[in-house]
C-alpha cells in the first residue's frame, strides 16, 4: 500500500484544516480589509494594527495570496493525488515559514499571551504542511535482491 492511501484521512484532514484556516482569513481580508485590519484576532486583542500603518492594497494582496493558497490546499484535499498534495503542503510551507520567522521578531508589541496564541497558530501551518509532506511521501522501492548463483 502506498503512503498516500494508506494516510489517506489524516492527510485530507491537514489539508481541510489549512484549507479553511487559511481561508477564512484571507476571505475576511478581502471581504473587510479595514475591519481585519483594526480587529482581527476579534476580541481585545489587535495583533495588525499594532503594526501599523494600515495599507488597504498590502492588506488585500495577503488576502488574495491566502486565498490562492487555500484553494490549493482544498483541490489536494479533493483530488488527493501525490503531487498536487506534495505541491500544496511545500507551497503553505515556503509561505508559512518567512510569516511566522516575521512575527517571532515583532513580539514586543504583544502581550505574552497574545504572543504565544500568534506564533502558535502561525507555527501551525508549516508544521501541518511539513506533516502532510512527509505522510504524502512517494512509497520506498524495494531494495534489489540479488539472484541466485546458478551452479
């Protein structure tokens, strides 16, 4: 059985997961950029805008981006074929990886807590997609053996 039938659930369940984590965000960014802007993670919390200035054009790039990127992730979830899951988990990846390494050296404009709840949810995806990627891995040959001496 190859590692991709045989991961089957657990990779299509990653890849739903990126699907619509990343989703949600990017369609309320192109949705309300403004409001994502001042507002998101909701709450007390406005982990953007203490970054500022606001820039409705960056703000929907990301979003559009993001939703790239969860369309890709939702088709390898459908589709479930090797290279377009391995495809999907290197590209969240590689768009992953420089977010989260921005956000570890913005930290002194966030409380602890909210600290620990960004980089946490941001160190989510590359790790979901690093987790997909080694799931979604081509299936080892089997090693030659070598044939019998013939006497």
């Amino acid at each position: 059985m190859d590692t991709i039938t045989e991961h089957r659930t657990v990779i299509r369940f990653g890849l739903v997961y990126l699907a619509v984590t990343i989703g949600i965000v990017a369609l309320w960014i192109l949705l309300a950029p403004r409001e994502f802007y001042d507002d998101f993670p909701t709450g007390p919390a406005a982990w953007v805008s203490a970054l500022p200035p606001y820039n409705e054009h960056l703000e929907r790039d990301f979003g559009a981006y993001g939703l790239g990127l969860a369309v890709l992730a939702g088709l390898a979830a459908w589709w479930m074929e090797r290279r377009v899951v391995q495809a999907a988990a290197i590209t969240i990846f590689v768009a992953g990886v420089p977010h989260l390494i921005y956000h570890l050296t913005t930290t002194g404009q966030y409380s602890t807590s909210d600290n620990v709840a960004s980089i946490g949810g941001l160190a989510l995806q590359p790790l979901f997609a690093l987790g997909i990627l080694y799931l979604a891995r081509a299936p080892r040959k089997a090693a030659a053996r070598p044939l019998p001496e013939r006497g």
